[in-house]
C-alpha cells in the first residue's frame, strides 16, 4: 500500500474543529488504504516557550483523541516524535542544505516571530520546517520504479511546509543521489481551511485571540452549542455559500457540509428561507453528536495512563525500524564514517 505520514503538535488540552476536519478525519481514513504513520509532534511543541507538565500532559491527550477518533495501532503507527531520535538527526542533515533566506520565507515562521518579537524567536522555530520536513522524509517509500509518492494530509496552512519538504528531498537527491521520493501534500477540498467562528476571515487558530472563536474537540456540549449559535454571521439573513460577502455564513456551511456529508447546495437547498437560527441550531447539534463519542473516549483512554504509554511505546518501535533503515541509508550518502560493529 501507499505510504502516508502527518504529524500534529501537542500544544493545547483539545484538538479544534479545524483540525479534525483540515487533516486528523482524512487521518482516520486512509489507515485503511495507506501504510500509514502518525505523529505527536513533541519537538515541534517546544519551538516557542512551554511549561513541561503542560506537554507531557498534552502529548498523552493528543494520543488519547488521535485514537479516541478511530486510529488504531494495528492498522496505522501512531507514534510521539521525541521517542524516534532520527527525527531530530535527519533535520540537522536537512538544515545544512537549507538556505537561510529559504527558510526566512516561510509564513508561519514570519507571522509566529512576529508575535513572539525578537528576544522570544528561537532559532528553534526558524528551523521548524526544516524538522517538518525530517519527520516526512524518513517515512520515504523505498525508492523504485513507479513507486507512489508519500502523502501527507494536512489543511491549507501547511502548503508551503510540505513544498520546502518536496525542495529538499530532490536537493539532497540531486547532491548525494536518489534517496527520497518527493512527498506530496493531501489536502481535503471543503475543509481545508476551517475559520474563526469570531473572525470568519481568519483561521481556525489554538492561538486565536478569543476562546469562543474556535470549537475544541473535548468541549462539552453547552459550550459547544453556544459557540456556533454565537458564531458571526452577517446582516442578510440567507443562507448561501459566498466567501466574500458571506465568510461567516460560508465557514459554517463548510464545517456542515464536511461533518454531514451532505453537498453544500443540498444545505442552501434545505435552509431557503428559515434564517440563520434553524441553520445554527442544526449544526450545533451536528457538531455536537460528531464529538460527543471522541471526548467520552479520550476520556476514558486517559484514564488508564500506562497503557496508552504502552500503546505509544508499540507504535515507536515501528517507526523506529523505518527511521532507522532511512538514516543508515543517509548517513552513508553524506558521506559519514560508519560505527563499525
Ligand atoms: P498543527 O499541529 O498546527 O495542526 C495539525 C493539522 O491541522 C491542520 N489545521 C487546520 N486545517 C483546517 N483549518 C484550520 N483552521 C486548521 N488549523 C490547523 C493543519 O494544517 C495540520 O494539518 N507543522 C504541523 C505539524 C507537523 C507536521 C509534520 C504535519 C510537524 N511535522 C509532518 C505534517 C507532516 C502543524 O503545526 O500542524
């Protein structure tokens, strides 16, 4: 089967709704069509200051939700980053074929420095993409004659991420022969980009400036339901599809739409003439049924703390394998000295 990698970081207690559906569904998905493996992203966590307790918690409540949605460690590798050491290797491999203004670039180091000014920029989180891009290429496929490229889901803010990682792989091909096979970004149509319910013209962010404009997965239903009826609309009262002059409107279609599975005319079609409220309260419910069963979950995986760690020791060792054969195989190609045995 195809090869499928994606990561996502620990950084808050819940997942968002943008999350879910921008990339952890599509996640669920192709486990069953894909050799696939899955990572809580840990280093990445620690590219901007954090409190220790907060992500060793978190990183078991992100494992917690990522099976709690369905992934299951005998159909997929659901791994943490730091516990596969390769990761980190790779990516000083990878910074040293990477230009200083190619990494400068990047978006989301511009707007992330921006916020943390001068002082708090870590070097860490100019080099961010640059580990991205490690934890994608040591799950490159073996090389060979029409073998398929590596597919990563992830939402629209990871484009330009998954383009530096396609750069470096036929970089580091071009300069010590062929060992990667470009990875390609898996990006879901409708739902690629979810927005601030408060803020319909920016994304769905743990780092929104307002709690009630993003929907947490592990929220209970009250505040939930809130959420969405308190979401921002506009002065009309239809509701149609129009991302510019209907953004909020437009972003809660999307999220229906995707949570349903029903197609958005189908949705203008059933809401012609009821106003945004009926709408509202519809999708409330949606969103609501859609992450009741994952919070009860998780909660309960939590629960039991040593066997999820027993459950991520498992999908480290797997990922261990094929990291390992990755950088034996580069190590050689950059021309470094082999231990011995
Ligand atoms: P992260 O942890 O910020 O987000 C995890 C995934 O959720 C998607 N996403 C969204 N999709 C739609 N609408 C939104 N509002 C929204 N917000 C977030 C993200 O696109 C992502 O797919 N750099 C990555 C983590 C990472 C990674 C990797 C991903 C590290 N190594 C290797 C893929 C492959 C990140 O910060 O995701």
């Amino acid at each position: 089967a195809p090869r499928v990698f994606s990561g996502i970081q620990p950084t808050a207690d819940s997942f968002h709704l943008g999350n879910y559906l921008g990339a952890l569904r599509q996640w669920v998905a192709m486990q069953d069509t894909h050799d696939a493996f899955y990572c809580v992203v840990d280093l990445h966590a620690i590219t901007v200051e954090h409190d220790p307790a907060a992500l060793r918690r978190r990183t078991r409540v992100a494992a917690a939700q990522l099976l709690a949605m369905g992934l299951d460690q005998d159909r997929s590798t659901l791994f943490v980053q730091s516990h596969v050491p390769e990761h980190a290797e790779l990516a000083w491999v990878l910074g040293c074929l990477t230009g200083f203004g190619e990494a400068g670039r990047m978006t989301q180091f511009k707007d992330k420095s921006a916020k943390q000014g001068t002082s708090g920029t870590t070097v860490g989180l100019f080099t961010y993409p640059v580990l991205q891009a490690a934890d994608i290429l040591l799950y490159t496929p073996d090389p060979g004659p029409g073998e398929a490229a590596l597919q990563v889901p992830v939402g629209e803010d990871q484009r330009q991420h998954l383009e530096l990682s396609r750069t470096l792989a036929q970089r580091f091909n071009h300069r010590f022969g062929a060992t990667f096979v470009a990875p390609e970004a898996y990006i879901p149509k409708g739902a690629a980009k979810i927005t601030d319910l408060q803020d319909p013209t920016a994304k769905m962010s743990k780092s929104a400036s307002s709690p009630q404009g993003i929907v947490d997965v592990l929220e209970e239903p009250g505040p939930m339901r809130k959420k969405i009826m308190r979401a921002v609309t506009d002065t009309g009262s239809e509701v149609r599809y129009d991302e510019e002059s209907k953004a909020g409107v437009t972003n809660l279609l999307r999220i229906f739409s995707a949570l349903e599975g029903t197609s958005v005319e189908d949705l203008e079609r059933r809401y012609e003439g009821s106003g945004y409220g009926q709408f509202k309260k519809d999708l409330a419910e949606v969103v609501v049924d859609a992450f009741t069963p994952i919070r009860e979950r998780t909660l309960k995986l939590l629960d039991d703390e040593e066997q999820l760690d027993r459950l991520l020791a498992q999908g480290a060792g797997r990922a261990s394998a094929v990291a390992a054969r990755t950088m034996e195989i580069v190590r050689d190609r950059v021309g470094f000295v082999g231990r011995g045995h």
